[in-house]
C-alpha cells in the first residue's frame, strides 16, 4: 500500500514540465485538529489534550486550463505536548506528545466569482505517518516508549481565493480528512485517531 501515494506522487511532478506555463508553488499554514475516540477516561483526556496543533503544507501543481489544478503536497503536522507533574516528593512527571506528516496528490475545480475570485472545492489521497511519544519518570528513572502508526488519509477541502496579482493569490481555507487507522493503546487503554479538521491560509505563486 505504501508504494501507491508514491507513485502517484511521482506521476504528478513528471507530468509538470508539460504544462510550465502553468505551473504553481503553494504553501499553507494553519490549525489541525484531530478527531478521537478512546476506550477509557484516562486517555479520553489525554486525547483531548492533543488534539489541536499546527500545520504546514507545501504544494508543487499545474493549472490544466482556468479551473482545474493538479498537484503533490507534502505536509507537517506540528507536535503536540502535555505533561502531568505530581507535585510530591517522588516528583513523578508524565509527559505525551503528538506528531506527524503526510503526503501525496491531489486536486481543486475552481469557480470564479469574479476574474480575480473564485472558490475551490478540491480533494486529496495521501499517506500518513504518526507518532506518539510516551515518558514517565519518577524517584529519578524514566522510562520512554514510541508508538508509531501509519495508512492511507482522503480528504476533502474548500477555499475562497483572490488574484492579487498574474502570480500570487491568497487562500482561506477548510480541509476535512479521514485516517484509513490510526489506533495506539495507551495504559491499558485506547485511542483512536479517526479524522482531522484543518483550517488553513494558502499562499500560491503561478509561474
């Protein structure tokens, strides 16, 4: 499975230099939150605690004609951190944290409002990669686990956007996002990463 966001990825950025007229470079930055789902109290808080963080994609695409955009994207989803400290004599500390990123291709259909404006309603298939890093210390020892998951994400997205200029324009944007499974146990417990919400401004330059 792995091998098809490659593939696809690649067949993308080959197909690019046919059509250098139109070629474009993206770049977002925004909030991602992901939807979770536990077996337990414990780690329905400690999923609630790392569900919001910050991301940052980068995109490399062609304009075949006006409406329709082709591109492969690369994306980081920023760390998210939360520990617990036990104020006692032991000192014991519990510490969670989030990360990730993903990438494959790709598409948006544009509706022009005006010659400059326009909304995009688009999708993308990609693969994905996450990690939950896990530290407990106390009386002076501390232990560390990892725990890695991966699969296949689809989405959908839609954006409003304006021409500033023949090259740049700006980008106000939703993405939502499923994860193919992303469960981890946790403490005897579980918890599942089911979806993403992602809020998100583009900044685009067409050559």
């Amino acid at each position: 499975m792995k091998t098809i966001p490659y593939v696809a990825l690649i067949a993308a950025l080959y197909v690019t230099p046919t059509f250098a007229n139109s070629l474009y470079l993206g770049a977002e930055l925004g909030h991602i939150r992901y939807g979770s789902e536990t077996s337990g109290p414990v780690t329905e808080q400690l999923a609630d605690d790392i569900d919001d963080g910050a991301m940052a994609t980068l995109k490399v695409g062609s304009y075949f004609g006006p409406n329709l955009r082709v591109y492969g994207f690369l994306q980081r989803n920023g760390e998210s951190e939360v520990s617990y400290r036990e104020l006692s004599a032991t000192g014991s500390q519990f510490t969670l944290s989030r990360d990730g990123y993903q990438y494959g291709v790709g598409s948006d259909y544009l509706f022009h409002l005006t010659p400059a404006s326009y909304i995009s309603v688009g999708g993308r298939v990609g693969y994905y990669y996450n990690t939950l890093d896990v530290s407990a210390r106390a009386s002076g020892q501390t232990l560390t686990s990892q725990i890695d998951t991966d699969g296949i994400a689809a989405g959908l997205s839609t954006s409003i956007g304006h021409h500033f200029t023949d090259h740049i324009s700006l980008e106000l944007g939703y993405r939502y996002e499923k994860l193919e499974k992303d469960d981890n146990v946790l403490l005897g417990q579980r918890i599942t990463f089911e979806d993403t919400h992602q809020a998100f401004l583009g900044l685009n330059y067409t050559f």
